[in-house]
C-alpha cells in the first residue's frame, strides 16, 4: 500500500489529483489507481504477485519481493509529477508537491 498527500507548493491540498502507482513483479508491469480526497490525502492498495511457477519440496521457491514503486500524479493546473518510493513490509508513504503549470 502506499499512502500520502498531495498539496501545491503553498502547502493547501490538492483535491481529485489522479494518482498511479505502477510496480514490476513476476507478472509483469502493473498498475493500481485511485484520486486524492478533499484533503489532499490518497491510498492506493495493490496486491503483487510472488509466485515464481517453480516448486520447492512442494512449495514455491520464488524470492521476489517488491522493493520500490513508481508514483505518478496528475491535476489539472499543475504539472505532472513523478517520483519513486522505497516499500518496507509492502508498505510506503509519501507527500507530493506539485508545482503550477506553465501559462
């Protein structure tokens, strides 16, 4: 799961920011999506998948483990950001600024 907020450079918060937060695991790239709330805050929760496909007296023999996870986050009137979070424990949090878009 990865947690945080989204606000502008004044620090308010940034409310319906879409946000995206892509991973790499045995399956491939994946996304997982969701939108800031009226305080600026998100929660985007994301199952990733370990199974390797090889077995191990009868279990799974796999090692992956998702260290890091790109974010992605978009609002109109604000440019794009993008950067990435360290996971621990599948777990990661995060405060983006975004900054005004060019007129």
């Amino acid at each position: 799961m990865v947690t945080g907020h989204v606000a502008a450079v004044d620090g308010q918060p940034i409310a319906n920011a879409g946000v995206a937060v892509s991973w790499s695991d045995v399956l491939g790239g994946r996304v997982a999506r969701a939108t800031s709330g009226k305080d600026g805050s998100y929660s985007v929760e994301f199952r990733a998948s370990t199974y390797s496909g090889q077995r191990l007296l009868g279990g799974d023999a796999c090692e992956h483990r998702i260290k890091s996870a790109a974010v992605d986050v978009i609002s109109e009137a604000y440019r794009p950001a993008h950067v990435m979070v360290n996971l621990e424990n599948g777990h990661a949090q995060s405060q983006i600024i975004l900054q005004p878009a060019r007129r």
